[in-house]
C-alpha cells in the first residue's frame, strides 16, 4: 500500500465542555461535517481544578471533565469546521477559561477501511 503525497487533509482534536457537545454536533451536522469520534476526558490548565464537598468534607479535583472530538477534514472544509467550533464552544461574546482548545494537524492520509479509498475520497 502506497500513501498519498498530498492528502489534502487535516486532523482535528478539539477539547470542549461537555454540556457543548450536542450543540456543537448538531452545527457540524448542518455544516455537513458528519463524522467525528467523541472520547471523554479530563485535564487542568489555567482552571486549576475546583473545590467540592463529599459528606461534608471538602476535597479538590484537579482534573476537570472535558469533552474531546477528534475530526478529520479535508482542506476545502477547514475554515467553516474551525469556525463554527470556535463559535459554539466559545461561552460568551469574549470566551473565558475554560472554553477548550483545538489542535489542527496535517495527515499524511486516511484510508477507508471499507472501500480502501485514500485521502479525501475517505473522509467523504
């Protein structure tokens, strides 16, 4: 099996809230993204963790629950993708800690298992 010299698309892992997830799927949705893988997660940046209590003894998580999508896309569909993850995570006109981040990363391929297409022609 060769790979494809320019594959012409891009990995995305955006870690978001988890009450933004629906709302977020349903907006790929309408954009015409359709495929994605959704994993739970947790982590701590600049949130730090949070105070909570359990039968009245105060205890602190350092890791907050996340929502992780990994997308794959094919160039022509990367700004609107981003763009609309950015909008809908995004929790207000201004953002604030907490919101999420998204790594964009270039793929050597994708190959459909089912059909052995490579490239754009998978992520289709």
């Amino acid at each position: 099996m060769q790979l494809l010299e320019t594959a012409a698309v891009k990995m995305l892992f955006a870690v978001i809230q988890p009450p933004k997830l629906e709302p977020l799927r349903e907006a790929l949705e309408r954009l015409g993204v359709t495929r994605m893988t959704v994993c739970d997660s947790q982590g701590y940046a600049r949130q730090r963790g949070r105070s909570a209590l359990y039968r009245g003894h105060e205890y602190k998580t350092h890791l907050l629950r996340k929502v992780t999508l990994e997308i794959v896309v094919n160039d022509d569909f990367l700004e609107r993708t981003l763009d609309t993850i950015i909008d809908i995570a995004r929790t207000g006109p201004e953002g604030s800690i907490g919101d999420g981040k998204v790594f964009v990363l270039p793929m050597d391929d994708a190959i459909d298992i089912s059909n052995a297409g490579h490239g754009p022609q998978a992520v289709n």
